[in-house]
C-alpha cells in the first residue's frame, strides 16, 4: 500500500524567505504528484499537479518538482507571506489519492 | 475549474441520532466520488469509494453500516452517520472523479463538512 509522509510536520519562518516542503512515497507506480493548500477548518484548495512524466510544475511563486524514482517531490514556496500560513499537503494519485501527513507553515510578519 | 459542492457546512447532533451529507458535482457527471475523513491535525483517510449505481467500496476498517453511501446520480453522493457518537466527530471531504480523455483522472474537493456530535 502507497505510503505518503511529509518532511517537516510544522515549519515556521519569517517573511520574506523561501523554503522547501517535502513529500515522499513507497510506491512509484503513480498517475500524479499532487500538493494542496487547507486553511484551519476548511476544504482542500489545489495548488499544483505533476503528471507522473513531468519533473516539475510551476505556478507564480510557487515550484513542485517530482522524481517518481527516488519517491520525492518537493513544493518550493519563494519569498513566503504571512498569507502563505497554511497546512500543505501532498497526494500521490493512483486509482485514489494517498494523502500525506501535512506540513503546517506558519509564516511570521 | 470543477466545482464540488457539500451540504451542511457544519452540523451539530445529539449522540444517537443520525446526519446525512451531500456531496454534489457541480459542472460535471461524477461516476466515482470519495469519502474521507480528517481528525484534528491530522491527513485525509479514504472512508469509501462512490460508484454511481452501485454499492459502495469501503476501505479497511471502516464500517459500512455505520456509515451509509448512496449514490443516485451521476452527481450526488450522500454519506449519512447512523447513530452518531462523539467518536464520529470529524471533518468529512468529499471528492468527485472528473475523468479525462488524455492523462490521469482528476479529483475535485468539496469544502468539507464539520460534524460534532455531542
């Protein structure tokens, strides 16, 4: 069975600096590497999605990459804003989604 | 982009009695939709696969009778807690699958749906 885990579970850092969220899996054999944002109390708001043969996928200041053989893709977050606190969570796709434990940023003013 | 749709928002019940969800697709025919289940501070766990038409595909662990999925239509899954307990306090996200001709099927996330039960 796939297995997700996410490297920090929580992050804190100052405005302004970029960091990197990690995301690993057991199983290569996937369709998609995708990461989502969830505000406190909220639903899932998708953020980005690597099909299983792109390396990476970029949307403003956000960039995920994937490397489906090592079972890594990380979610690199440039010059962070205190809007960008949230949890983050990464799903490997396969006929359902395997989510990970979430990374919780907090991004201080 | 697809719009996935849950009713109530926010529920709270005595213990013993019995919520039904809705999870709606919006804009598209959802032959497959998903159940899950988050804890505080905690990631999604699959309840249950949707499949219009037909009985529902639950994950290990999870009791069928307690947690009753019917899916009439190609855009409507309901999840219904029978005798609800305070155990069965959680956030509940629904997804429907948006197949495509090219690539992988997609998902598309409800808001969620807070249960307390007291």
């Amino acid at each position: 069975k796939q297995e997700v885990t996410q490297i920090p579970a929580a992050l804190s850092v100052p405005e302004g600096e970029n960091l990197v969220l990690n995301c690993s899996f057991t199983d290569s054999a996937i369709y998609n590497l995708q990461w989502f944002r969830q505000d406190p109390g909220k639903g899932l708001t998708s953020l980005l999605l690597i099909q299983s043969s792109q390396r990476e996928q970029t949307s403003g200041r956000l960039n995920a990459s994937l490397d489906k053989s090592s079972g890594r893709s990380t979610l690199y977050i440039a010059a962070s804003q205190p809007g960008d606190s949230a949890t983050y969570l990464c799903a490997a796709t396969g006929n359902q989604f395997y989510f990970g434990t979430g990374t919780s940023l907090t991004v201080i003013p | 982009g697809a719009v996935v749709s849950q009713h109530p928002s926010r529920v709270i019940c005595k213990s013993g009695t019995s919520v039904k969800i809705e999870c709606r697709s919006l804009d598209f025919q959802a032959t497959t939709m998903f159940w899950y289940r988050q804890f505080p501070k905690q990631s999604l766990m699959l309840m249950a696969t949707s499949n219009e038409g037909s009985k529902a595909t639950y994950e290990q662990g999870v009791e069928k009778d307690k947690f009753l999925i019917n899916h009439a239509s190609l855009t409507l899954s309901t999840l219904t807690v029978t005798s609800a307990h305070p155990e069965d306090s959680s956030f509940y996200i629904c997804s429907a699958k948006r197949p495509h001709r090219e690539g992988a099927d997609t998902q598309y996330f409800g808001p969620g749906t807070r249960l307390t039960v007291l």
